[in-house]
C-alpha cells in the first residue's frame, strides 16, 4: 500500500505527519515551559556543586587557618586531601539522593518532588557560608548533593516523559547543557567576587550565600507544573495491579533491567569519575601556567619544592601573594574554556549525534575523544613549551569530549525503564555511580595523590567507557516504555 492510501487509520496518519515534523515543530507552549523549569532546576542545580570547585582553592586554606599565597608542599597535600573529602562527600550525597528522590518521584509525582530537591539544595548552599572548619564543609556538601542529586533524576524523567519521541534526544540534551549556565554562574562568580578579595579571606562565603536564591523557583513550579499524563496512568495501574508497584528499587534489579542498570551505573560511574578526575583537573590548566610564570618571574622556577629554604618558601608566598588576582582570573577563563564553551557544545550536541549515529555510537565517540584528548592534554601540551594561545584553543575540544557523554544520561537513562520505575531507574544509574566515582577520589585523598597523579591514573577509565557501551542497549528510534 502507497502513502498515498485513502486507508490509512487517523492513528497512522498522525504518525506520517509526526514524523515528518523537526524536533522543535509542533511543541506546545507547556512542553518549553517544562523544559525551561527543568532546566532552571538543574543551572542552579550545577552552581551549587561548581561554586565550590570555584572556590575551594581560597575556602579550604582559610578555614584550615592559612591562606591560598601561604602555602608550602606539605599544606598544599594536607588541603588536597580535605578537597578531596568535600567532593566525595558532594558524590555520596548526590548518590543517596538522587536514588531516594527519585524514588519518592515515582511515587508522588515528579513537580512535588522537584520541590523539595531546590528547596533542599538552596538553603544547605546558604548554611555553608557559615562554615568554619573542614569537616563542616565536607558535612554540607553532602546535604547540598542530596538535593542536586534528586533534582537532577526528576527534572530529567519529567522532561523526557513529556516531550515527543522525535523531540526527546535534543530536548534531553538541552536540559543536561543548561548545567553551562549554573557553570558559568560559579565562573563569574570565581571571576569578579572571589578574585577581588572584597570580603579578605571570607569572600568565597558569598558565592554560598547565593545559593539560596533558587528556593524561589519553587514557587513558580507549585503554581505552573502539573503531572506527567504517563505517570498518572502509571499510578492509576498500580492501584489495579500489584506487579505494577511504582517506585520500587528492588524492580530494578529484576531480570528484565538487571543489564540496563549495570550498564547505566557503569556509565554514570566512568563519567563522573574521570570528570572529578580528568576533567577539573583539566580546567585548572591556565591557573597551574600562571603559578608557574609568577614563580618564573620571582626567579624562583628552578626551586625544588621538595626540601624548599626558609628564605625560599617566602619569597613563594609573597610571589604568589603579589600574582593571587592574575593567577584566580586565569583559573576562571580556563573553567570558561573547558566547562562552560567547550562542554556546553558537547552537551547540547549529544542529542543530535546520537539521532545520527545511535545512543551507543555517540557513547562510543565521546569516551574514545576523551581518551586521546586527555592523553594529549595531560603528556603532551600541558608539560610541554606550548603557548598560552595553543592551550585556550585546546581547552574547548578537551571540554567538548569529556564532558558532553554526560547529557548522554539525561538522553538515554529514562529509555531503559518503564514509567512507573522511570524516576527510579534514572536516579539510580546517574547517582549510584557517584558510590564509585567517590570511591575513586576519596582513595586519592587518603593515598595522597596529587592532582596531577589522580588525572593520569583515570585516564585509561574512557577506554572501559568504550567496552561497557558496547554491551549495552540501543534505544534509538523507540518509544518510552510504559
């Protein structure tokens, strides 16, 4: 039978025109308001965790009673270590609640849980700022994650659940890329508050003081969002049929999901892990050049830290004192570079590869880029006598590559569950894989590793990313699972 048949149902009709349609066509004006809550939710949702990446180098040494230009080899393990500690605690927070909000999603609906996740994040950021001792700091981030965490498998059900079949890899995309802005948010922050000193040693509190400003958005969410028509079957199901629980962790290892969630913790473990790993220390590429050219300047490159003079170890401290604001500005426009240009064409871009080539191809092709990207940053460009300009260019494509698998889990996670365990299963795969990637940095912590040592012993996890998506589950082209 012809296209052209005068037999065709209304249904079939409906899906001729559907697809003849571009993923942005034919989307209401209440599916964008969606994805810009969801999206709103996760910016604030990112500068919460990214605004103490950009400024643990000055938070960390004040409240262990030094400060970031007063430091020696000894003092700089000593706050790496605590950095560390704060980080994996900010992945076992965002484990413990992305997997108990998302739960609690599937149960009660995803914009009242949304809710509760900003409300979570927001005021926990605000406590920080009053933090006076590490082992505040590293308590708080966890709280902090939990509410990023379960925003995150949320946001990312609602989005795909409401969007059409052919919409929903680029909108899922988009809504993982917004996390540029909540980047870019902590960048400008780093940039023109903490770098300026306007506070002394305390001006990183006020990046945490900001945080509470996304409490707001739950406002406009209890009055604008309502719930997902195929989570409201799926609870309606439920009432009909016990085998339809909705919210059930322990589904989720049932034999018909059991592949897709070790894949998707897999995933999520391998992304996460080389991010904190690779990826951050990747951004502080331009910072660790301007340390060493202030030192240069000061005639004190040929020093060896090791076994430093008294003599020596200040004219360190005053060198770095003198070149502080130089060396913070440069720290920011490489977080710009990689996390926020770079990255955020990587996100958004995922979507569209992936329509392309498949869910599994796009896998494939960013964890094999951030191999050799890594490689060549790490052992080649970096140590070596390479300009300023080679680096900034560079930077982009380092970001673009080890970033952008990330908007992957947004896209391809809610794909592998069914409705009622959609919640559930997304939260499950993205945050228990911070159980590993924390894991993975609280042992560099306590075996001491800098951070040069951490990036290169996580490298080889890109090429494991490659084996894992290899056994995974195409999903491209299907409809959600009910």
């Amino acid at each position: 039978m012809s296209d052209e048949s005068p037999y065709k149902s209304p249904a079939d009709l409906q899906k001729t025109a559907e697809s003849t349609l571009t993923w942005y066509q034919g989307i209401s004006n209440y599916q964008w308001l969606v994805l810009l809550i969801a999206s709103l939710g996760w910016v604030f949702d990112v500068f919460e965790g990214q605004i103490f990446v950009a400024s643990m180098n000055d938070a960390m040494p004040q409240l262990l009673g030094t400060s970031s230009s007063n430091i020696d080899e000894a003092t700089q393990k000593v706050i790496s270590s605590w950095n560390s500690y704060a980080l994996a605690s900010f992945l076992l927070g965002g484990a413990f609640g992305g997997i108990l909000f998302g739960m609690l999603s599937d149960r009660i609906g995803r914009s009242k849980t949304m809710i509760y996740t900003i409300l979570f994040y927001s005021v926990f950021t605000c406590i920080t700022a009053f933090a006076n001792a590490p082992w505040q700091m590293v308590v708080l981030r966890f709280f902090v994650a939990m509410g990023v965490g379960g925003e995150w498998a949320v946001a990312s059900a609602m989005v795909a659940e409401v969007m059409p079949k052919r919409s929903r890899p680029v909108m899922g995309s988009i809504f993982h890329a917004s996390s540029v802005f909540g980047t870019l948010m902590a960048v400008a922050v780093g940039y023109f508050v903490i770098s300026k000193q306007v506070m002394g040693d305390n001006t990183w509190r006020l990046g945490f003081m900001i945080g509470v400003v996304p409490a707001l958005l739950t406002v406009f969410i209890r009055w604008k969002l309502r719930e997902p028509e195929q989570w409201v079957q799926a609870r309606e199901r439920e009432k009909t049929d016990a085998t339809q629980k909705t919210g059930s962790l322990s589904s989720l290892f049932a034999p018909a999901f059991m592949r897709n969630t070790i894949v998707g913790v897999s995933l999520a473990t391998i992304g996460l892990t080389t991010f904190w790993g690779c990826h951050i220390f990747g951004k502080d590429t331009l910072k660790r050049r301007a340390e060493q050219q202030v030192l240069q300047t000061a005639g004190l490159a040929d020093v060896d830290w090791k076994s430093p003079t008294d003599e020596q170890k200040a004219q360190r401290v005053s060198a770095l004192k003198a070149g502080k604001d130089d060396i913070k500005k440069e720290e920011m426009i490489g977080m710009f570079l990689t996390m926020v240009l770079g990255g955020g064409f990587g996100l958004v871009l995922f979507g569209s590869i992936s329509n392309v080539i498949g869910r599994k191809g796009a896998f494939v092709f960013y964890h094999l880029g951030g191999l050799v990207s890594a490689i060549l940053l790490f052992h080649v460009l970096a140590p070596g006598d390479y300009s300023r300009l080679t680096l900034c260019l560079f930077l982009p494509v380092f970001g673009f590559l080890t970033l952008g698998m990330h908007a992957g889990y947004a896209v391809y996670f809610p794909e592998l569950f069914p409705t009622r365990l959609r919640g559930t299963g997304t939260g499950f795969c993205f945050n228990a894989g911070r159980i590993g990637s924390a894991a993975a940095i609280l042992a560099s912590g306590l075996l001491k590793w800098t951070p040069s040592m951490s990036s290169s012993y996580m490298i080889p996890l890109f090429g494991v990313g490659v084996v894992v998506t290899l056994l995974a589950k195409e999903t491209q082209g299907e409809e959600l699972p009910e």
